[in-house]
C-alpha cells in the first residue's frame, strides 16, 4: 500500500465494515443475534442494547430465545422490538421472549432486496465521498508545491483504482447478501 493511501484505505474499509454491519441486521429467513445489535430498551433512562442486558440465544434456525438477567424488563425488551423494524412480534412467556421468524414470502424478500440495494448505494456514495476528499487534499498539496504535476497525476489515479476496487468489493456484497434472501 502507498503511504499516500493509507489513510484513505482505512476508511474505505470502515466502510465495508459498516455495511457488513447493516447487512447482519437484515434477516434472510434464519435466526441470528445480530438482528438485535440496533435495538434499544430504555433501561432505568439509559438506552441499553439487548444483548448486555440478556443472554440472546438460537435453540433453533428460526427460533431466537432472548432470557434477561433481571426478569423486570421482559416488558421494556418486548415493547422495544415491537417498536423496531425487524417485523417480528415477541412471544413472552414470563421467564423469556422467544422470537420465532416465519419463512419470508416473495414481497418481504424483494422488500429486504431493495433495502440491500439501499445500504450498497449509501456504502458506494461514502466511498466516493472519501475519494473526492482525498483528490481535495492532493489538490491542496499540488498548490502548495508538496507535490509535483506528476505526482498528483500518480495519485489520482492510484485513489481511483482503489476506489473502484471497494465499489467492486460493495457489489460483490450487495449481490451475495441478495442471493442469500432470495434462496428458498
């Protein structure tokens, strides 16, 4: 890796992670935990995630089991995925919540594609975004006589073919996360 692209890779792959992130909270008709990372309760006033107030488990492959430390926020954990975007309504039985996922049918699985789509697109633009910052800073130090004529030229073109790489990288994501929901 050049040394004048090393701060711009890494946020490139923050990116990646970030969508690698985003892509764990869309379910494909299998339980995992990480549909629970963006969900809130509000905990005695503080907003606490799921998972350090319960221990989330998969007894099942369509089957979440989420068991509280203290079983006074069975309700406050309910209400809170209610409220969430998952689209699964919680079963509480007084001990524990049990989210069961139904097979998704063809419109959910084309609405969770679109959303895929979406979170490529947002990924994509942050990457060009990081692209256009860095061409600014390679600018500035052109003005400034950092840098020759040639050398702007080199790192000009070496940040594009980094940022192509990562667009590629997001595509290749996008199609696999896609393909994932849309197996039956």
């Amino acid at each position: 890796m050049k040394a004048h692209l090393q701060p711009y890779d890494e946020k490139m792959t923050k990116t990646l992670d970030s969508l690698n992130y985003n892509f764990a909270g869309i379910r494909a008709g299998r339980a995992t935990a990480a549909i629970l990372d963006k969900v809130t309760v509000d905990y005695y006033g503080v907003p606490t995630s799921i998972n350090s107030m319960a221990a989330v488990s998969v007894p099942e492959p369509r089957m979440l089991m989420i068991q509280p430390w203290d079983k006074s926020t069975l309700k406050p954990i309910e209400k809170a995925i209610m409220a969430s975007d998952i689209g699964i309504n919680p079963n509480n039985d007084g001990s524990a919540i049990r989210l069961v996922f139904p097979p998704l049918t063809e419109e959910r699985r084309k609405e969770l594609s679109k959303k895929v789509g979406k979170y490529g697109e947002e990924a994509k633009i942050a990457i060009r975004s990081i692209r256009r910052d860095a061409n600014e800073k390679f600018k500035a130090m052109k003005k400034s006589s950092e840098i020759s004529e040639d050398d702007l030229k080199t790192y000009e073109d070496d940040l594009q073919k980094l940022t192509d790489k990562y667009v590629k990288d997001i595509d290749k994501m996008c199609e696999a996360k896609e393909k994932e929901i849309m197996e039956i």
